[in-house]
C-alpha cells in the first residue's frame, strides 16, 4: 500500500517554512499561489498529463519546505519540478521547448493571470536565441540539482485521483452521474494543489479524495449514503472538515490577494518584483542574495556528506 501514501510534512517543517524566510505571510501565499498557476499553465503549454504536472506542483510544495523561496527565481523553480515529474516517466518535450513556453509565459504576449488581456501579437517579444536557451539549460541543472538534493531524490507521488474514481464507482449517489461526480471531485482535487496549506503534503491521498467526493456531491446536489460514509474509506469527521473547507478556500484567497495586490497577480511573480514590495515595506529579504555558482555548491555539499557516511 505504500505506493498510494506519501511522507507528509511534520508541524516543525510547516513552521520552518514559515519562518526560515523573510516573507510576510501574505507575500509567502502570493509567491506560492502564482508560482503554481505557473507550473499548471507550463504543463498545459508542453501538452503534459495533468498527473505529471500535479506531481510537479507537490514536489515544488516539498521542496519550499526545506528551502526557501527567494533562494532561486521562481520560474527556475516551477520549470525544474516539471522536468523532475516528467523523468518518472517518458519525457515527452525537449529543454528548447520548455525554454519555450516560459520565454512566453514570461513576455508581454502572455495572458497568465491577466483575463480578457489582449496580446498584440508580437513573436519577438517571447523569441528565445540559442544562447537564452542555453542560460535557461544552464540555470534549469543547478535548479534542478539543488531540488533533488533538498528532497533527498525522493521525486515519487502519490496522487489522489485515481482513489476518487475507485470511491465514487462503490458509492450510491443518487441524482448525478458517475462521470459528473468525477469531473468535479477532479476539480478540487486540482484546486487543491494550489492551496497555500499545503493539503497534498499534511494530509494522505484518500482522505483528499473522501473531501473532493465530498465537495462535488454538495455541489451537484446529489444524494449520499445517511450514515458517515467517509469513515469507510478511513477518515474521520474533523479531517473532512478541515479539507472541505480548505478546498473551498483556494479561490477566495486566490481573489482577496488580486484584490489586495493586483500589482503582483498580474502575469508572472519575479523574485525582483518581491524584493520590491518588500522594500516598500521597509523589510529586508535576507535569504535573497544571488546564487554563485550554485550548482558547484550542490554538489559540493553532497560530496561532503558522502564522505560523511
């Protein structure tokens, strides 16, 4: 069973990431809100599976647990995640399409957060020559280095969507279809990856699946077995609480911060444009300091502790 459960995150590491970097909170949810809208809008872009580029948003989520944010830029982060997801299984882009697809995402033409934007169509704006190519190479190893080593090369994922369908096939719901019933569960499960409480790395597959279930039968008004028949499946009634309601949660905070800071949600979320509202605030960013030769220090640490064991 061990592949339908992941290692979730301790108490101790959720308040590490909290305060090991230097973000308000309220900056630290923008960062991790746009940043994963990236990585879903990238593995759209590269015509990824949907379970590949939620792996990437999970490991992305681990690996801000033990390192922080400002640490490398946030697109560097995003694209390193999905080319690690996407090695668990064929790799079907190459690094030139990658560079691709953030070269746009990044551009004026880009409407990433930006609904009813009109581009004007412009193909030099997100033009990549071979030698911004091969700085995104360059910058996508030592990305991806200092990530697997900060999650200890473990890069599996279990995710919970397939549980969900197995659960919704045993279930009586009564006034919806199957189909229906999935597509929406599907729809929170996918929300959820973009929850700033982290819920795919503090809570286990199946009980992300009992609440998506959950959530879809509220809203398609379908009629679920009287008794708790989450309990079935392994959970019980104060942890489905909690995740319906952070699944519920996701696009009402995703609102409030665009509301509260539409300077930062509009288009991609650059570790300068951070640096700057910090320094509107009168706040220092002590851990974002430029990264010399990083992937050297990488390996350096690792062979260090090779020598060690």
């Amino acid at each position: 069973m061990a592949h339908f459960t992941n290692p979730l995150a301790t108490p101790s590491q959720l308040y590490h990431q909290t305060s090991f970097s230097s973000l308000p909170r309220d900056l630290l949810e923008v960062v991790f809100l746009s940043t994963q809208c990236l990585t879903q809008a990238a593995g759209l872009l590269l015509d990824l599976p949907q379970s590949v580029t939620a792996q990437a948003n999970v490991l992305l989520a681990r690996y801000w647990l033990v390192d922080s944010p400002m640490a490398y830029e946030f697109t560097d982060a995003s694209a390193a995640a999905l080319l690690i997801a996407s090695k668990v299984g064929p790799l079907s882009f190459t690094l030139k399409d990658m560079a691709n697809v953030y070269g746009y995402l990044l551009s004026k033409e880009s409407n990433f957060l930006r609904p009813g934007y009109e581009a004007t169509n412009d193909a030099k704006a997100y033009y990549q020559s071979d030698a911004d190519v091969h700085a995104f190479h360059t910058r996508l190893l030592a990305m991806e280095a200092r990530m697997l080593y900060a999650l200890g090369f473990d890069a599996q994922v279990a995710l919970p969507h397939h549980l969900a369908v197995t659960y919704i096939q045993t279930l009586e719901l009564v006034g919806v279809t199957k189909r229906e019933a999935a597509m929406r569960a599907f729809h929170y499960l996918n929300t959820a990856l973009l929850s700033p409480q982290m819920l795919y790395l503090t809570h286990q597959p199946h009980a992300l699946a009992t609440a998506a279930i959950y959530n879809a039968a509220k809203d398609l008004g379908a009629k679920t077995p009287g008794c708790e028949w989450w309990e079935v499946f392994d959970v019980d009634r104060e942890e489905l609480g909690f995740l319906v309601v952070g699944m519920r949660s996701v696009q009402t905070l995703l609102v409030q911060r665009k509301e509260e800071m539409p300077h930062l949600l509009e288009g991609v979320v650059t570790r300068r444009m951070i640096e700057e509202e910090m320094g509107k605030r009168g706040l220092a960013v002590a851990d974002a300091s430029e990264v010399v030769d990083e992937e050297s220090a990488v390996m350096r640490r690792m062979d260090e502790q090779a020598g060690v064991n």
